[in-house]
C-alpha cells in the first residue's frame, strides 16, 4: 500500500509538472529497486489524474460542450463561438497523439523497460523547456496571444509535441506548453490548451487499456493510487497555472537534468 500511494503522488505530481512523469514511474521503481507497476495500477493512476482535470476544469469543459451544441444548433452568440472552436482546436489538436499511438504503440511500449533511455530522454525535456523560454524571452510581450486567439497551426504544432511525449521522458506537459510558447501563447494560456488537450489523450489511453487489464487485482492499493494521484493532480494543475504566471520553466529544466544524472550514475553502478 505504501508503494501503490508514493506511486500515486508521484504521478499525480508529475503529470502536469513539466518533469515528466512516464520517467518518473520508470525511474522512482528502478531507484528504489521496486517491481514495475502493473498495467491495471498505471490505468488507475491515470483515471485519477484524469478527475483531478475534470475536477478543476469543469466550468471550461461544461462551456466548450454548450458552446459546441449551440453552435451546432444555430443558436450560438459570439461567445459560444469561441468556446466552439476551441472545442474544434482541442479535436485538431488531438490528431498527432491518436494516430501516433495507433500506430507505434508497440515501439514505444518497449522503450519503458530501458532507464537508461528514459534518462537520456529527460535530456531532451530539460533542453525542449530551456529553448522555449529562449524563444519566449526575446518575443514581444504585447503579440503575445490567449487560447481566445488560437489558430489550426498552433494547435497542430502543440499536438505535434504531445505526440512525441508518448516516449517516456519526454513531459508531455512541458512539450505542450514549450509549443504554445514558441508559437506565441503566453504562459498561462499555454498550460491551460496544454491540460485541457491532455483530457481526450489520457481518457483515450485508459480506454485502450482496460481490456488488457489482469483479472483479480487487489483494488486497495489501485484504488488509493488513484486517489492520491488525483488529490496531487489537482493541485498541482493550480500550482503550475499560478507558477506559471511570473516565473520560468527553467528551474523544472535543472530537475530535469539531476534526475537524469543520478538515474545515470544507477545504471552504471548495476
């Protein structure tokens, strides 16, 4: 039970943290000399952040669905026609990782029993948040656009970079918000397409798990799993928003890179 709820705050904590949390689940076990979670505990964990999103974006979800079925109906005013078209953004959006995952779910599925690669690939997080604060940095602070003002190529270039966070290292949350950054979303607006983006991504993963779920697990620990993994999503979804309005991404590029160095130094030492 101890392990299942570490577990579950570690991904609870990491999955919208840009530090990644597929490393995280790699890499804490492979520390800490524990068994590798099973499919029906990392379906679980996922479930649970996957509330925690529901949980605090519920107001922004209940609007993009009635701005959507208005806009469909032809009863919809300005607002429900942006709220609309975000709900179309999230569905472009959401393409690259789909047909991503279809296709090369195997290949990647691989790749979750190699640390060492994991390790490299939290390399390749630290420098992908490090560039996008770059680039951010030398932009216009007054062109810098809201979701509001959104366009088809923005939302394929950040669902391009959650499609390459399928590989585990890679922070899903980091490569999204560094694709909304380098094409001129402020921070904040950034992370919020970036978590809202990630609710089909993960819903879809889940269902694609559940039949290949074991039968007679123990639902204790899954299910305090669970719980924590939400508890810790929801607030760390409020500390990233919060976080993210005056400050960098660089101080989580650091993490990114001690972590990888002590995994390192693990796998040279076994």
């Amino acid at each position: 039970m101890f392990r299942a709820v570490v577990l579950g705050a570690v991904q609870g904590l990491t999955e919208f943290v840009p530090v990644s949390s597929s490393a995280h689940l790699v890499l804490v076990p492979f520390l800490l000399e524990w068994d590798v979670p099973s499919l029906a505990f990392d379906v679980a964990i996922h479930i649970g952040t996957l509330v925690a999103l529901v949980a605090y974006f519920w107001r922004d979800l209940g609007g993009i669905v009635a701005g959507a079925a208005r806009r469909v109906g032809g009863s919809a005013d300005a607002r429900d026609r942006t709220r609309a078209r975000l709900a179309w953004l999230l569905v472009v959006g959401s393409i690259p990782a789909g047909l991503t995952g279809i296709l090369l779910e195997g290949f990647f599925e691989g790749l979750f029993e190699r640390p060492a690669f994991v390790a490299g690939e939290l390399l390749v997080t630290a420098a992908i948040l490090v560039v996008a604060e770059t680039v951010y940095a030398r932009s216009d602070p007054d062109r810098r656009r809201d979701i509001e003002q959104m366009s088809v190529v923005d939302a394929l270039t950040i669902g391009v970079m959650q499609a390459a966070a399928i590989s585990p290292g890679i922070s899903r949350s980091g490569a999204t918000i560094a694709g909304g950054m380098v094409r001129g979303l402020g921070r904040e607006s950034a992370a919020r397409f970036s978590f809202l983006l990630s609710i089909p991504a993960i819903l879809g993963a889940a269902i694609v798990a559940v039949p290949d779920l074991p039968p007679g697990t123990d639902p204790g620990p899954v299910l305090a799993a669970s719980a924590v993994a939400g508890v810790t999503g929801f607030a760390a979804i409020a500390f990233l928003l919060r976080y993210l309005r005056t400050r960098t991404m660089h101080p989580f590029a650091i993490y990114c890179v001690a972590l990888s160095a002590i995994s390192f130094a693990a796998v040279l030492a076994r």
